[in-house]
C-alpha cells in the first residue's frame, strides 16, 4: 500500500480505501463486515467509508459493531460519514422542518450526533456534504460543519459531488470568518466519468489544496467485465433496489470498450478490475480511491491495483484512452 496527504492535510491516506455502499445489510452482515475490514486493514488499507443513507443507518451500525470487535487503536483508522437526505420518515417531506435532502443548521447538528451513536464512536474523522443545498446559505451550512469540528465530533470535512464554484464559495466564507474549511471533495471517478474531476476541479487542487477521495472506481461493477454477457445472478445490477444502474451496466458501447481493455489488463498482468481501479489511483490530485466489494476475495482482488499503478506508462495510458476516451463523461 501507499499513503497521500488528503489534499493540503496532514492526514495519510491510504491510496485505496474500502466504502461500504450498497454492500453493508443489503449483502454483507457484521461478521463479513469484520473479514472484509481485517482483509483491507491487513493489505494497510487506513479509510472506511460510510454514510448517514447507507441502509438507513444500518451500514454505519454494521461498520461501528465490526470495529468494536476488531478493537483496532483508533489512532490507526479513518471513518467517515455524509449527510444530507436524513433518516426520518415518520412525516410526510411537505411537512417537515428539515426537508428531506437539507444541509440546514439543525438537520446537520442533529445527523452527527445520530451517527456517533449508531457507529458507538466519540468522533468521526471525515464528514461530507453528501450533495450541494443551494436552498440553505453557503455561511449556515460551512459554519455548521465548523461547529462539529469545534464541538470535537469531526475532524474535517469536505463535500461530496459538489460544483466546483459552491466547492469555492464554501472555502471562501470559512476563510473569511475564520472556520474549518472544506478539505476534501467525494466525486465520482472512473474511466468512463472523467471531467469533473480533471476538468471542472483542476484548479480546486492548487488554489485550495483540494484531496479527493473518489468513488465507484468499476463504474459500480462495469469496468470489472462481468456485465459483457449480460446481468449475473449475484451481481449488483440484479439487486431490486439497484435497477436504477442496469441501463448504464449493459451498456454495449461501453461493454464493448471493456472488451478492447481485456487484453491490456492481461498484458500488465493484471485483471480489468485491478486496471481500472489503478487507473484512478494513478492520477496525483487523487487522495484515495474508494473502492467497493460484496465480498473478501474482492477485497483482495481489487488491492492488487496497488501492484499495477506504475505500470501505467504514457503509452498504456494511451491505449486505455483509445478503448475508452470517446464514451467518457
Ligand atoms: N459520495 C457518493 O455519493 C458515493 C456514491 C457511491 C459510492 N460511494 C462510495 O464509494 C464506494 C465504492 O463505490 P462502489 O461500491 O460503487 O465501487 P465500484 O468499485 O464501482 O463497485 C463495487 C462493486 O463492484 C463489484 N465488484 C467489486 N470488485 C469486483 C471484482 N474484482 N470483480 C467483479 N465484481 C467486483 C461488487 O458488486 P457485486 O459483487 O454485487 O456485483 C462491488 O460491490 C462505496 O462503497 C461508497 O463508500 C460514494
């Protein structure tokens, strides 16, 4: 494993971490949950990620039991969570003081506090703005993050899926009153989703010392190949509640594209996963990726990237970009 500084920190990151969306209640319990964590942790993965909706809550209780039982010395991980779209159900959204998807004062001092209990942790190391709120102020939203940082419950925090300009607006109204400022964004980042961040951020890294923790690095399963002939079984695509992701998973351009990546993973010596997910790791302004599994062997499997990231050479990266450049967005 490597380790980078997130962003303009002096936080060490491990360059590929483990996130638990999807996976935590849906396909892995708490005794999974702990072989998967022990598999990472063992590779010297540092960062689990998490959030508020993840299950409902249920992945942040998952995550907090396995790492009671791991009983790890707290200095020697990082977890996260992300708020934003809430918990409570129990009155219609019309009705609600915090509408659903807020990043409002009182939902966001009232979230910490819920996923402190639900992981039975004193603090959180990094918490996220899941999405922008353009419905509350820029200064209510940064000084509330402030204030959990301050309170001794976070220990910084950043967006997630932000635009660059709000991303900018937030660090300015911290500077300008002096609060903690946002230090690390979580966008999606893989070869088929590109321009975000090596476009829309490129100046965020240098003029704010931006670290990105990124996500989805197989495009939810995509680039691992398993969706060439069609949906599997025990796949996420199959998943009821993820029917939303089969139109882009059997896309046949991009399962195509896959294809034509095939025989450049075999010549690295590697698999197309593994491929894909050095791909992300190779590029600098990346603090981390995150990467996702359903079970341990995957675990370890996607880790292996960590041997493929120097084999990426100006020329490979060119081949990757000859299969896949023109179907990336
Ligand atoms: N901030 C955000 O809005 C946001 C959004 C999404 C994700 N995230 C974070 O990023 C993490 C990673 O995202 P992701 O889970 O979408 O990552 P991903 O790497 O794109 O997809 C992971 C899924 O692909 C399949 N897979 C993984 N390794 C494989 C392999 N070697 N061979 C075949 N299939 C493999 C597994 O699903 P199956 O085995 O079930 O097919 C696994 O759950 C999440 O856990 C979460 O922490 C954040």
């Amino acid at each position: 494993m490597q380790y980078r500084h997130l962003g303009r920190s002096g936080l060490r990151v491990s360059t590929l971490s483990l996130g638990s969306w999807v996976t935590y209640h849906n396909q892995v319990d708490a005794a999974q949950a702990v072989e998967m964590l022990a598999a990472a942790y063992d590779a010297g993965v540092n960062f689990f990620d998490n959030a508020e909706a993840y299950a409902l809550g249920k992945s942040e209780e998952i995550m907090g039991a396995a790492l009671r039982k791991l009983g790890w010395p707290r200095l020697n991980y990082i977890v996260s969570t992300k708020f934003f779209w809430g918990l409570d159900r129990s009155v219609p959204a019309e009705r609600a003081v915090n509408r659903r998807d807020t990043l409002n004062r009182k939902y966001l001092m009232q979230a910490i506090d819920g996923s402190l209990a639900r992981f039975g942790l004193e603090h959180i190391d990094l918490v996220y703005c899941h999405r922008p709120d353009p419905a509350t102020p820029i200064e209510e939203t940064v000084r509330a993050m402030n204030d959990m940082i301050v309170a001794g419950k976070a220990l910084y925090w950043g967006t997630s899926e932000w635009p660059a300009e709000a991303i900018h607006a937030a660090w300015h109204a911290a500077d300008r009153h002096g609060w903690h400022k946002p230090l690390m964004e979580q966008p999606q980042y893989h070869l088929f989703h590109r321009k975000r961040v090596e476009e829309e951020y490129a100046l965020l890294y240098r003029d704010l010392g931006l670290g990105l923790t990124t996500w989805s690095p197989l495009a939810s399963g995509l680039l691992s190949g398993k969706y060439r002939a069609g949906i599997p079984n025990d796949s996420r695509g199959a998943m009821e509640n993820m029917a939303f992701l089969r139109e882009g998973l059997t896309n046949p351009e991009r399962n195509a594209a896959v294809g034509l990546l095939a025989p450049i993973a075999a010549d690295l010596g590697g698999s197309l996963a593994q491929l894909a997910i050095a791909w992300a790791a190779r590029n600098p302004n990346v603090s981390t990726v995150i990467t996702g599994a359903s079970n341990v062997v995957q675990v370890q499997a996607n880790l292996g990237a960590m041997e493929l990231v120097a084999k990426l050479t100006p020329e490979v990266l060119a081949r990757i970009d000859a299969a896949t450049l023109t179907l990336a967005d």
